[in-house]
C-alpha cells in the first residue's frame, strides 16, 4: 500500500462549488506568475547545504571525542536535524520532485534513515492536517491529547490532558523539549497501523537509524556524556520544532462539526504567517508563509514570499481576513489562546 498524495493544489469539487470561483481566480494570478513553477536549482543547492552540515555535524562529534564540548555540537546537530525534517516536508508535499517513487524514496532517506522520523506516519498525519486545518474531529495536529485547544476540549477533558490543561500556557515551552522523544515514538508505534504503506521499508530503517545512531554515540563518549549528548541533542530538537511549527495555527480559530468553509477559508482563516526576512525564511523553512503553503501545499519554498502579496490583496479584495504578526508576537498570540483555553479547568479548581 502507498501513502496517498498530499493535498493538491486544486480544492475539492465541493469547495470549489462553494466559494464561488474564489480560488480558481487566485490560483490563475499565481500561476500566471509563475509562482507554480518547479525551481530545481534551488532545491539542488539546498538539499546539498542540509546534506554538508548534517555530515559536518557527525564528523565534528567524531572529532571532539570525549569533551563537553560536544555538548555544543549536539545543539548544533539539533538544529540540523530539524532542517532534514524540513526538507523531508518540502519532499512530501511533491516540492522537489514531481514523480511519487522518487519522493517517497527522499523522504525515507531523509525523515527514517536520516533523523528517525516515520515518513509514512508523519506524512498520513500532516496529510489529513491540510485537508482540514484547526478542525477539533478531523485536524490531528488539535486533538487532545496532551494539550487542549478550544474550552470545549477543556470541558470534555479527562485524566493528563484535564491536569496539564490549567497550566498548559506556562508548560508549553518545557513540554516541547519531549517533542522531538515523542515524533520518534509516534513514527515506531504507527508501524501497526496497515495504512502507512510500506511498513516493512519504513521499520527497517527507523531501527536501522537507532541501532547506528546510539551505536556512534556510546562508542564515541563514555557513559555519562553519552546520556547527557542524547538529553541535549533530543530536546533542543524537540524544541526547534516546537517553535517553528508553533506560529503556524496555534491560536488561530478552531472550527468543529460541520464548520467546514470553502477550501480558501479554510485555509486562510485558520493560518498565522509570521513576518521577517531572510534569517526568518531560513528559520522557519519558509513555513512562515504559513497562508500561502496552504492554499497552494506543492509551491517551491523560495515561490512563497513571492505569492505573499499577491494572496494577501486577493483576500482583502474579497473581504477575507488575512492575519500577520511578528515571530514573538505568533508565540504571544499562541501563549494567550491556550491560557484562555485552561481557563474553565482554572475556574473549577
């Protein structure tokens, strides 16, 4: 069985009837700028770039050896193994290669065998993410399991997620520093469930990246550095990717039941895009185009900044709101929403 294509750029006949035309007009004004139009270079010279410093990384942990110094080379492989994970995103969503048996064999490569992530698992989670983003029954990324993100979740709430809920605004940041333990479990649990296609592929390299990557690590460093390196190493990952994917809905309106939008709302209405530059761009893996990934999920990276204004004057055009922010201000946005969210569960003591 394969993993099925990720959303396309065109919505569903049903949402087109709905939204009368509104998207297929702004899909012509972005394709008509070329905005669609695949950029090989850039994913060339990028993909070499993540390649070179996540090898860089492992041979600097080679070389500083038995030191605590390479406690600062776990940080910086955290941060490298977060832009695989980006990568392996950009992969999934058919950015770099147009083909499926090419893309699901980079993603392998990069999310399993590189960095330990289930490409298969993550990719039929994020999949049914995009289809309906923010929604509480249909929206993975929402669902309650640790946190709660709407007061009906808070009402409804029962065991862990009931006594975390009261605290959860101040418990966010620390609780991300288990994400990156918490991705590798999901990818491994998700092995049983026969709709991730090619299970056998998929267990064979997520052991294959354990058994190499604590193999490295505990030959290189004695006991103590070796348990310490993988508590860095882990966490400060788990934590980088908290923080980029955070700004992206967290906060924003969460719908339920049948509070289903045409495909342009649906998208834009529950989506944040975080203001920067470059360095923001890099940060963030162009995820800060947070609108636009949406409404159009196959465009190359480096094409979003580029559509930003044009979706933007679309949506005031049409009276959609369209909501930006700062990177702090997204995680201020994302503090306040949840604190709101905690607040029935403070009320009943």
């Amino acid at each position: 069985m394969t993993t099925p294509a990720l959303v396309p750029d065109s919505p569903p006949r049903s949402a087109r009837r709905g939204d009368r035309g509104d998207y297929a007009r702004l899909l012509r004004r972005v394709s008509d700028a070329g905005l669609l139009d695949r950029r090989p270079r850039y994913y060339a010279a990028r993909l070499g770039l993540v390649g070179t410093a996540f090898v860089a990384g492992w041979t600097a942990f080679v070389a500083v050896g038995d030191s605590w110094w390479t406690l600062a080379v776990a940080a910086f492989l955290a941060v490298t193994c977060a832009q695989v994970a980006l990568v392996m995103h950009d992969v999934a969503h058919r950015q770099v290669f147009r083909l499926r048996r090419p893309t699901e064999l980079m993603g392998r490569i990069a999310g399993n065998a590189g960095i330990g992530l289930g490409y298969g698992w993550w990719q039929d989670k994020h999949t049914r993410h995009h289809a309906n983003p923010n929604h509480e029954e249909l929206d993975p990324d929402v669902a309650p399991d640790i946190l709660l993100w709407s007061q009906r979740q808070a009402r409804a709430s029962r065991g862990l997620p009931r006594l975390i809920g009261r605290a959860q605004a101040f418990l966010f940041f620390p609780l991300l520093l288990l994400e990156g333990v918490n991705l590798h479990v999901a990818g491994i649990r998700a092995l049983r469930n026969r709709s991730v296609g090619r299970r056998g592929v998929e267990g064979t390299l997520l052991v294959g990246h354990f058994a190499a990557y604590l193999a490295a690590v505990f030959a290189v460093l004695p006991a103590d550095k070796a348990v310490v390196f993988l508590i860095v190493h882990k966490a400060l990952f788990g934590l980088y990717m908290g923080c980029i994917f955070a700004p992206n809905h967290k906060g924003m309106p969460t719908l339920t039941g049948d509070d289903r939008p045409d495909y342009l709302r649906r998208q834009v209405l529950t989506s944040r895009n975080v203001r920067g530059g470059v360095l923001t761009d890099i940060a963030l893996g162009g995820l800060n185009y947070q609108i636009e990934h949406h409404l159009f999920p196959s465009m190359p990276t480096p094409n979003l900044r580029r559509a930003q204004p044009i979706v933007r004057a679309y949506c005031a055009e049409i009276g959609v709101p369209y909501h930006e922010t700062g990177l702090i201000a997204s995680y201020r946005e994302a503090l306040h929403h949840l604190y709101r969210v905690g607040a029935p569960l403070r009320a009943d003591g």
